[in-house]
C-alpha cells in the first residue's frame, strides 16, 4: 500500500462531507427563496435520500416559483454540488465496481467537473436573468 493511500481517503472523505454541505445549503437557499416553510427540513434530508433529493429537484422546485433571485452564496453551493454529483455520476460509470477505485478517483473527476458545473450554473443564472 502506498504512504499516500490514508492522504487519498481523508481526502475523498472531506469531499463527500463537502459535497453533502454544499447539496444541503443549496437545496435550504432554494426552498427559501421559493417561499417554503421548512428549508432546514429539505437541507438535512435531501442529501440523506436521493429520492427526496429527486423529488426535490424533479417536482417540488417546477412547481413553486422563486421569490427572489439565487445569491452568490447559492450559486457556489449549487456549483460545489452538481460537480460533486457529476463526478460522482461519471467515476461510477467509467471505473470497475471498487470502492477503492472510487475513493481515489471520484476527487480528479470532481476536480475536472468543477470548471464544467461553474459554466453551467453561470450559464443558467445569465439565461434567467435575460428572460426576467
């Protein structure tokens, strides 16, 4: 076993409580701003279930309109939290089935998401602003 093997862990360890915290501060400013009751609700739960957090994201935001425009605080989460997913999404497709394989490389796809998640958020946030 390699000296940098524990180093590798810890830190594909931190990225997924990062993840978490950013999928959870995203998801609680977004249920804010579309005028929901309970943000903290959805900020502890829908990173705990991916249901709810598809549920979340599939129905409940299409159909409660935002009552205010995304802050830069929510914009960094959402980018934090759709690279964290994405490069979630894309080591478990491309690597062999090991949760080895996934430790060490889900942080250089999440690395290489990052940059991807920015634009797409970026993005999104200028096409809403021109149609508003």
């Amino acid at each position: 076993m390699s000296p940098a093997f524990p180093l590798i862990v810890a830190l594909g360890t931190i990225l997924i409580l990062v993840v978490f915290i950013a999928v959870g501060v995203w998801v609680a400013l977004d249920a804010r701003a579309r005028g929901d009751s309970h943000p903290l609700f959805w900020a502890v739960f829908a990173p705990l279930s991916g249901v709810l957090l598809l549920y979340y994201v599939g129905w409940w935001r299409r159909k409660h309109d935002r009552e205010q425009p995304p802050s830069r605080r929510e914009q960094y989460a959402a980018v934090v939290a759709v690279a964290g997913v994405g490069g979630f999404l894309v080591s478990a497709v491309v690597l062999p089935p090991d949760p080895i394989s996934q430790m060490l490389y889900w942080p250089v796809a999440f690395a290489v998401c990052l940059p991807v998640a920015y634009w797409l958020i970026g993005r999104r946030q200028s096409t809403s602003q021109l149609t508003s």
